[in-house]
C-alpha cells in the first residue's frame, strides 16, 4: 500500500491523498457521447454513475451538454462523475471512440477524427451506400451494436433490447386495442365470462419469449409460430406451460392471423435481411381494428405491409388493420434501456482501455471482431457489400497484414 504523504496544518497532521496509479500498460482513452440528433431517440449509451467508474480507471469521457436529458440524467450528473460536460457536437465526435445510440448522420460522420472507432447502431434497413462511403473516407473503425458478441457467442446488446421490446410491445397492443385510440374496444387478455384476447407471435427468440410472458400474464391465449423446433421447444420450457406452438406454413398460419386481435413480428433475421412470411393477402383476411406490431421492422421487417414509422407518428391503417412499426421500440423506456446498454459497455471499455485501444480489442477478441464493419478504410461485411454493391475485404486478412 502507498506510503501516505501528510502535509502542516493549524490543527496538526492531515493524511493526504495518494495520487492514483495508473495500470502498467493502458491507455488513458478518450470516449465521447454526443447527443442524439434524432428526436425520435432518447437512450444514452452511458449512465452518470458507469462514466464515475471510467474516469475513476483514468479514462477520460466528454459529454455534450443534453445528452442525457431525455433518459433523466442531468449534465450535473455527468459532470459529479468526472465527465466534460461541452457545448457542441464537434468536441465530443472528435473523441478517440465516439459512442452513440443511433447511427450518426453524414454531417457527423465528417466532424469525427480520422481513424478513430465508432459504435452504435447500424439499423441496415435505414442505411445508405454513401453512409458506408463517408466511414470509409475517415478510415473510421465502426462497429455495430447487432453484431457484438460476447464470449459465450451471445449477443448483448440484442438480447437486452428485444426483452425490452418484448416486455413492452403487450403495452403498445394494449393502447390500440382500446376504444381511446379507435382500436377494437378490447381489454387485453380477458375477464369472466369474455373470450381472452387472441394474440399471434411470429418467431421464438427473445422478443417473443418477454412478449408471451407479458401477454400470459394479462390473460391472453397466444400462439407462436416459428421454423426453427428447437426454438419452439426453447420457449415452452422457458415459459414452464404449454402453449399453442407451429412451424410457419401459410395455411396454419393464415387461420390464426384471421382470429389474431394482435400480431407480434418478432423474427430476426440470420444473414441479412429478414424474409416476409406474412404476406399482404394474409393482413387483408385479418379481423378490422386489429394490430400488427413488426419489431423487427429494423432489419427490413416480416410483415409485407409494414413499413417503418416513428415514436411521433407511431401508426398507419392498411387494409383496416392498424400497423405499429418503430424500430426503436426500447427508446420509450429510456432509462430503464440506458442502464441496459450501459450494463454491457461499461467493462468492454475498461477492457479496451487495459489493452490500449480499439484496434488492440479488435486483434484479440474474435467475439469483439465480429461486430466490426468498416476497419481502416474498407467495408468488412459480405452483407453490406452485396447490400449496396460495394467492394469487402475479410478483416482477418486485414489484421494479418497487420503484422
């Protein structure tokens, strides 16, 4: 333990403190946040109390003043914890990892320093060939909150998000459902003597898993509908009830979407794009008043009538059916999302500060690597490229001609 420096005063001696030691081998890492652009997000990617512990370590975090806000944190906040708290976008994008929420605008993208890390959401349905391009042009390294894993091969921040989205989207039904918002008049679930409300979920992950637990709670009857089995049996036995479960076929599936007063998409998608399997003759048998809510409308959506909305202007009709399709169903519950996301970032960038920087993550964890999309200049995702007709360069060849 070190030696206590004391130092003279009137009333006698006073321990004074020691100053902190750095760890051997780190790098005092600049992170920025700045605020969200969109209106339509409200979640930061860190708390007041995970910057505290960063600057702590002897990272250092700007803040730009606001951008907690519409999740409840003050730039008072900030600023107790040891953050810089600035006035412009520009100082906190020009920081060594810039950490965002959304994906960032072109104009943000060009404020940013020449090679430094990027991570955020991607969001690939809202993408363009020209955001690809800008990253490129500042050799940014950006990597993408729906592809980091963690090392037991899961996805974090996915997994955090859609038990978010799947506690939440039963709430969002039941607003629509109501006589309020012009929806069928409908309790969600039942009372005594009223058939239950009838709800449809297509896939079986983790959206679906929260979305069944909330909907058994109210009362409703629910079916799940997915081609994996061993999903199906998954969510059974997480659930600990038996419940009604099918693989998707389009006559199984087009009866129940015709008695369904709610329809949850919550398929996501493998490699790419999600494929439709609710198609627009199906949505056109439903009851009237009805709700679709597509969750995974993000990733292009499994419903071929959604398209994607807003938090502002939440919901569209087509065919009598009301559609509900905001790909950031989580930001209505910022605070609770931000801890979330916050949860997951706080250790990997004191891991990344102990290694000394991105890159350093990048070449020794393959569950880091594999959120990555733009290193150094160059598209690293098959997907994208074909997305957009660019050309990709595999990234372990790039970081093997690293060395």
């Amino acid at each position: 333990m070190p030696t206590e420096l004391k130092e003279f005063t009137a009333v006698g001696l006073i321990p004074k403190e020691s100053p902190l030691q750095s760890k051997k081998g780190g790098k005092h890492l600049l992170i920025g946040m700045p605020k969200e652009k969109s209106s339509e997000e409200k979640r930061i990617v860190l708390t007041p109390e995970a910057v505290g512990l960063l600057t702590n370590n002897g990272l250092r975090v700007i803040v730009e003043t606001g951008a907690g806000l519409q999740a409840q944190f003050t730039d008072q906040d900030y600023s107790d914890a040891g953050a810089k708290v600035v006035y412009t976008a520009k100082e906190a994008l020009e920081a060594e990892i810039v950490l965002k929420v959304d994906a960032p605008s072109i104009e943000e993208i060009e404020q940013m320093k020449p090679g430094s890390c990027l991570i955020s959401a991607l969001q690939v349905g809202r993408q363009s060939k020209e955001y690809i391009e800008a990253l490129n042009a500042k050799k940014i390294t950006a990597l993408a909150y729906e592809y980091l894993e963690d090392k037991v091969g899961g996805m974090p921040v996915v997994r955090a998000m859609s038990e978010i989205a799947g506690s939440t989207v039963m709430l969002i039904a039941s607003e629509y459902l109501s006589s309020v918002n012009e929806g069928k008049g409908l309790i969600m679930g039942g009372v005594t003597g009223v058939p239950p409300t009838q709800v449809v979920i297509i896939g079986a992950g983790t959206v679906a898993e929260y979305a069944a637990r909330t909907a058994l709670g109210l009362g409703a009857n629910i079916k799940v509908f997915d081609n994996h089995i061993y999903k199906l049996r998954r969510l059974k036995q997480l659930l600990g009830q038996q419940i009604y479960t099918s693989t998707i076929d389009n006559l199984t599936l087009s009866q129940a979407l015709s008695e369904a007063d709610v329809v949850i998409g919550a398929l996501r998608a493998e490699k790419g794009r999600n494929k439709i399997v609710i198609s627009e003759e199906m949505v056109a048998n439903m009851m009237h008043g009805s709700i679709i809510i597509d969750v995974s409308i993000d990733q292009g959506g499994c419903i071929e009538t959604a398209k994607m909305t807003s938090h502002s202007n939440p919901t569209y009709k087509m065919h009598d059916i009301i559609h509900y399709c905001v790909p950031n169903i989580a930001s209505r519950v910022a605070r609770t999302a931000s801890y979330s996301l916050s949860n997951i970032f706080t250790p990997i960038i004191l891991q990344m500060a102990d290694l000394g920087g991105s890159e350093e993550m990048i070449f020794n964890y393959r569950w880091f690597l594999r959120a990555v999309y733009t290193y150094r200049g160059s598209l690293t995702h098959a997907y994208l490229a074909k997305k957009f007709n660019l050309n990709h360069k595999e990234l372990q060849l790039l970081l093997a001609a690293r060395y």
